[in-house]
DNA sequence: CTCCTTCCGCTTACGGCGTAAGTCGCTGAG
DNA sequence: CTCAGCGACTTACGCCGTAAGCGGAAGGAG
C-alpha cells in the first residue's frame, strides 16, 4: 500500500505509490500531539496514533516502551520549548513575568495536551528546569533558603492555578454557549447574586490582563517582603 | 450468594446469608472515591465499583447513566462538603483564609480523588458556589466589576495552583524515595545549582506553612491595592 | 388471595483499549 | 552471496464502557 525506505514486512512496496517517511520517536510524540490537539486526551490511543502515521499500532512499540512513554513524551515536547532564559541579567521582576509569559504561551500553543501534562503527576523531571529558574530569579531578587523556595512554590502556583483555570473556562464557555436554556435555570440569582451580577464579566474574560493582573500583584507582593 | 431487600434476580437469597445493603447513587458515589484513594485514578472501572459492592457492573447503571456521572458525582461529593460561609459578617480577609483552608482541607482529605476533579474542565456548576462566596468577599473588600473578577479568579488560581502542586509533589517525594541512584544522576549540580543548593528545603516541604505563605502574601497584596 | 405493574439486579455481547508474543521481508555488513 | 537483525506486521488476551434484554420480588388493585 506504501513503499517503504527500510525494513518491514507486508504491505510490499507498490511502484508508484508514495514514500512513507520512517518512523520515529518524534515524528510518533509530534502526531500525539496533533491528535489530542484536534480530538481531544480521550481520542489519544496507539492505534489512532499508528492509523494517523499509516501503521500498525504495535509498529509503534519499537520506538516507544508504552502509552505512558509517549504521554512523557509530550510533557518533554512542551515544557522543552521554553527552557531558554535569555537575559539572565535583566531585573528579577522582567524575568519573572518573561518566564511566567513563556510557560503561558506554550499552553497556549498546545492547550489541550498542556491539560494532560499538567494533570500529570510523575513529570517532576521536566519542570525541573522551570524551578531551577525560578528559585534563581528568587535568589536574584535577595531571598535565601526556605523564603527563596516558598517565593518559588507560589509563583509556580498561581502560573499553574491560572493555566488550568483558563483551560476550564474555554471549556465552560463552549459549553454555555450550546445550551443558554439550562444555563439560565442552574443559576438562580437568589442563590448566586454575585455570579449574576458579575456575569458580563464572566462570559467575557481577558485572558490575557486578568493573567497580567496576578501576576503583577504577585510580583509587587513578593517586591515589597521582608529579605531573609 | 447474598440476601437481598427487594427485587432482583439471582442470585437467589441464601436464608444465613447477610443482607445486603441497597444500591444506591450514594453509595456507589461513596465506593468509587474509596476505591480512588485506596488504588489510584486509573483502578476506577464500572466493574470494580461493582465488584466492591458486590454486584454486577450494569446494574451501577440503574442508579447512574454511566461513567462520566460518576466522576461528576465524586465532584459533586467532594466540592458539596464546604459551601458553608459560617461568619458572613467577618473581616474579609478571615473569610478569604477560611474559604481557602476549606478549599484545601477538602483536598486532603481525599488528595487522589480531588486530581481527578480538579483536573476535569465540564463541572463549572459545582464551582458555582465557590465562585460566589469569593466574588462575595472581593465585594466585601472594596471591588466591584471586572476588577472583583480579576482578584477572584487570581486568588482561585493559587488556590487551585498549590494543590496540585502539592500532589506533585507528594508524588513526587515518593518516587524519589524508591529510587535514589537515579535522582542523584539525574539532578546535575552544574546543570541545576540552585535546586540542589535548596535540596533540604524542597526535600522536606511544610505544606501548611508554604500554604500560607503564599496566601499571606496574595491577601496583603489585594488589600493595598487601589479600589474601584 | 390473585394479578399485574414496576423496579432492579442479572447475563450476554460488541467494539475498542494497551500490549505480550511471534512472524517475516528488507537492508546492509561480512 | 550469505546472513544477522531491524522494524513493521498479525494474532491474541484480558481489560474497558455500555447497549439490549431477561426475570424474580415487592406491593398496589381488584
């Protein structure tokens, strides 16, 4: 059905049909991701990954040891994206915004894979380079020991925290468009006064200030503690 | 094998045997986040619910319209426990530090669970009740319109943030903890001298104090900030 | 007391999942 | 030219969620 460069059994090649580029642990992570992007987590399986590639599912276990391996794989391909830090010498508080902007972004590149790899647990090794660059933009900023890293816990919190709030409120969003009706019912003003009066607000979020908003009342929180 | 209460089929009621307790959307509700704790996210099947209930796993769909509805219900469950405001009338900031350790203490007590409702986007209604209380202590605090918004999703976002990033990193310790040959290759002190300058500190977290570090920090930050 | 509706747990079956095991054509080294 | 081994293949097993339909027990109606 499709000619092949190397190795492999049946189909045997047909003259004129096109090459099949090789398989590979990159070009499997990259259709991964692609997938989930375009389907959803839940259409992520091996044999879809294989169809989307033109092959069997167990042809993919050569190069990857399992679903997990390539679910690692994604968290690597999307948190490797933003390791840079490029002006190590710049203000503490352009770095913090720089780093907290960049793991934004690549959330943003890949939403709903960054989903799956926040609501991963075991990637500690991936976000290993984030850390070290933020508890150096801690130490920068004249923290030391326990305050650096507390300083560090909760810049990544709220990073994180405003990722999947964001994720969720697309969802939401989407789903309040399909069905107004119900949407009224659920949320009675008796029981929800604050909700309904702040609901232009609501339905229309600025992703990109309200993030802007934490993160500079952090910045300046963090700004004006006592140094260790 | 097993008496019953009421209807049924078999298997036929065995007189010395023990009632058994009916089916219920409860009780399957109850089983499912047991079963979540005891064995993880992915242990959680329609059979096994069954199966700890003794009961075959369709008949869960007398109660339940299938597998999304349970996990629906765990958040139901889990979320429903602190919707109470028990001081309306408090400081705003007490009310703030309240609602976040009940947002929290919920979180422990079923940490397995709780990964699988934070990280499901559908179940903005359950949030609703959150949602209100903390636009309701913004109100309270001096903000109005978009800008009770912004402080009320930025607090839900650290909030949100710690928690998974507490169970990372119990996760986290724990695999450390079974392999520590490979940690030590892994975590070069050339590649990353700040995470192992603050080894101790992110080896040995103090979850409680690193919580209300952060909120300390994010409450005295909204409370100087220019009203609108 | 009898009948009959309704409830509810049961069995069976289907398509899809991750993956262990084994087959075999092609390629490149000797 | 031979042949080792790479890599894609097929087959099969035990899980999964759930659609469909069965049948016994309980309890109201006559």
């Amino acid at each position: 059905m499709a000619k092949q460069t190397r190795g492999g059994t049946l189909p045997t090649e047909v003259p004129g049909a096109p090459v099949r580029a090789p398989l590979t642990h990159d070009r499997i992570i990259a259709t991964a991701i692609e997938l989930i992007e375009r389907e959803g987590a839940q259409a992520l399986s091996m044999r879809r990954i294989g169809a989307e590639l033109g092959v069997a599912a167990m042809s993919l276990y050569n190069h990857v040891p399992g679903k997990e391996a390539v679910l690692d794989g994604i968290a690597d391909r999307i948190l490797g994206g933003l390791e840079v830090d490029p002006a190590p010498e710049a203000d503490w508080r352009d770095r913090a915004r720089r780093l907290a902007h960049a793991f934004r972004a690549a959330a943003h590149r890949h939403p709903r894979s960054m989903s799956v790899v926040l609501s991963r647990s075991m990637i500690w090794t991936r976000r290993l380079p984030v850390i070290e660059q933020m508890l150096a933009i801690a130490e920068q900023a004249g923290f030391r020991g326990r305050t650096a890293v507390q300083v560090m816990r909760t810049f990544m919190a709220y990073v994180i925290g405003t990722l999947m709030n964001e994720a969720n409120t697309a969802a939401t969003l989407r789903q309040i468009a399909e069905e107004r009706r119900r949407v009224a019912e659920l949320v009675d003003p008796k029981a929800f006064p604050h909700v309904v009066g702040a609901a232009r607000e609501l339905l229309h979020p600025d992703y990109d200030a309200d993030f802007d908003f934490g993160l500079d009342l952090l910045i300046g929180a963090i700004e004006s503690l006592p140094r260790t």
